[in-house]
C-alpha cells in the first residue's frame, strides 16, 4: 500500500514540499476507512485535526431545529476537510458523512497546526482555499436569494460536472452519484421541485438520467436557464 506521505504528495495543497517534510507530517498521522452513510464527525464534535480525502467521497451538511438537511459540499480525492474548525481549535460548525465509501489521512490538530508554522508556503495556499471555499458560500447565498429552484439546480450541476464529473465518450460530463433527496440538498429545495426540474431539462437535452447518476449534455442550456 502506498505510504501516507506519497498519499499526502499527490495532494495540491502539498504540491512542491520536500520529501522530508511530507515524511514528517504523516509521521503524527493516521489512514481511516469508513462506509458510506458513516460520520466523520457530527456538528458540536470538538475539532481534533483535519482530515485528506485519499479515495471517495463526503457531503458536509447542515441540519435546522425541525429537521430540514442541507449540502453545504460535496468532497472529493485531494481535498481537505475540518481544516477551518482544527484551525482555530473549536467545535465542528457541519456534519461529514460518507457519500462513496472512502479512504481518508487524518492530521491530529497538533501536529498540523506546528507542521504550518514551519510551512509559511502552504499555510499561503490554505488561506487561497479558504478564499475560494468562502467565494463558493457567497455565491451560494445569493443564489438563493436571487434565483429559483431551476436556476441553483442549474448551477450545482454545472459545478459538480466541472469540479467533481467524469469525462464520457459522447461528450457528456458524470456527476457523482447522489440521491434525488440528496440534490435536493444541495439546491435548497423540495425533492419534488426538483424532480420536475431534472424533467424539464432532461426534455430539453440538457442532461440525461440514469438511477442516481445525472450527465450534463448541454452545459450551455444549463447556463441559460442561470441568467
């Protein structure tokens, strides 16, 4: 099996450390195994480190008072998780649970935070993430302010094929396999809703539909419908 540092070398985040370095990071840390519907952590959960995703996928959600769920990201390969709470040495503000059964690094909040201070380069690159992960938030806000449930549905499945799709040999991209109520979630509306939307636009040749797997067909249909 492939060492964790080797793991922790493919990871952007990491790009161009030396070898030594990346020795040293995974020395504290660990490689877990979860299935899906699994959590990683549960929203109040004390921050004890950060998470890598080596292989799988995760969904970071939210949960109101009376119950309603909703998908604040899907992760995926290479990607960081809980980074912002071990951070700042505080409680989980999400719950991550397993999406595609996943095999994931675990960084302790100690050994992380010092193994920052004597990499100013990548604790640069982490607060470029976090720039990039608070713009996705922002736009994610005034999309539900400003556009209906087409439109946000339109905009998650652009992003999925873009950020999280797989490439098909009649041009279309396939987003990552999720639940109807599950992308619901992720828009900000009613299983329903959405439902009669996916109709719509499989109709109009914009995407097709295959048990919980959707392909985008026509990415430039999906952008009318934004504005």
């Amino acid at each position: 099996m492939v060492g964790v540092d080797a793991v922790l070398s493919g990871i952007p985040l990491f790009a161009g450390c030396p070898a030594e370095a990346l020795v040293a990071l995974a020395s504290g840390a660990q490689r877990r195994r979860y299935r899906r519907g699994e959590a990683l952590f549960r929203e109040g959960d004390p921050a004890t480190g950060v998470f890598v995703l080596e292989r799988g996928w995760v969904r970071v959600r939210c949960t109101s008072v009376d119950g309603r769920e909703r998908t604040l990201a899907l992760l995926g390969p290479g990607e960081l998780l809980g980074e912002v709470a071990a951070l700042e040495g505080g409680v989980r503000s999400a719950d991550a649970v397993v999406q595609e059964d996943c095999v994931l690094v675990f960084l302790p909040r100690e050994g992380w935070v010092d193994w920052l201070r004597r990499r100013p380069e990548v604790a640069l690159r982490l607060v470029q993430l976090l720039g990039q992960r608070l713009r996705a938030a922002d736009l994610q806000i005034r999309d539900s302010a400003f556009l209906g449930v087409g439109g946000r549905l339109a905009r998650v499945l652009l992003q999925l094929g873009a950020q999280r799709g797989e490439s098909r040999a009649d041009g279309g991209v396939l987003c990552p396999r999720l639940r109807q109520v599950e992308l619901a979630q992720m828009v900000g509306a009613t299983r329903e809703s959405v439902n009669k939307w996916l109709r719509r636009l499989e109709r109009a040749g914009a995407v097709r539909r295959s048990g919980d797997r959707i392909t985008v067909l026509d990415p430039e249909r999906l952008r009318r419908e934004i504005g």
